[in-house]
C-alpha cells in the first residue's frame, strides 16, 4: 500500500524558531503529542510533549525563551512518499520510532505517518480477510 494514500496530509508541524511554549500550546489545540519541525517546508526534527516536560520544564527552563530547535530530536528520521506501507514498517521498527515525517521528491514535508496508521490499516486487512474465510467456510458447509 502506497504511503501517498495512508499518510496524514494534515501536518502538525512549527518552524525551529517557534518556543517550547508556542509548541505546547500548539500541541494542545491540535490534540497531538508531538509537533515535526521545519525549515523552509524540510523536516529538520521532531518535537514531543514527552521533551517537553523532560527537558524543559523538569530541568526548570523558560519555556517562552527556549526555542524547539534546543530541544528537538534531529536529524529526523524521514520516509520518501513514494514508498509503501512496508518500507514505513521497516524503518519505524529500525529505529524504534512511531511517528514518520513523509518528503515528497525535493524532501518537502507532505504528511505523516503513524504507527496508529498502519494498525488501522492492519486491522481492516484482517477484518477482510476474516470475512472471506468465513464466506468460504459457509460455502463449504
């Protein structure tokens, strides 16, 4: 399966200039848990609600001076969207990682994928599958 039609085309994402405090706001009203960070349309990072807590306000640091490039993981590990559902698999699990900033071909950021994504997908995968061997079980009896 093509990640072009899997991918969240709604991107939570802030360039590194935004604060810890934009970011959490941000995160906030968007219901999310994390925020991927760009420059010029290019994931550069990736920031969570876990980084936030542990290294900002545990360590007693200004959220409204500290800005997210300080704190973001980077480089940020990136999916091209002309992959599949597999590759996404792969690298997720190479990395340990559950959340996949898509690039399209001039690594432009035009989505992401999640973890949550692909079990969504998965299940329905196997709600058909069921379907049919208990079509085909009926048949036989």
């Amino acid at each position: 399966m093509s990640l072009k039609t899997l991918m969240t085309k709604d991107i939570t994402a802030l360039p590194s200039s935004a604060t810890v405090l934009d970011a959490a706001k941000f995160m906030t009203d968007m219901n999310v848990g994390s925020v991927i960070v760009t420059d010029n349309n290019s994931p550069t990072g990736l920031i969570t609600d876990r980084d936030v807590v542990a290294k900002v306000i545990a360590r007693g640091k200004d959220s409204k001076s500290t800005r997210i490039s300080e704190i973001m993981v980077s480089p940020v590990v990136t999916i091209s969207d002309d992959k599949d559902i597999i590759d996404a698999t792969q690298i997720m699990s190479t990395h340990g990682i559950r959340r996949l900033p898509v690039t399209g071909p001039k690594g432009n950021l035009v989505g992401v994928i999640s973890l949550d994504d692909v079990l969504v997908v998965l299940g329905k995968e196997m709600q058909n599958i069921a379907a049919t061997l208990k079509k085909e079980l009926e048949k036989e009896q």
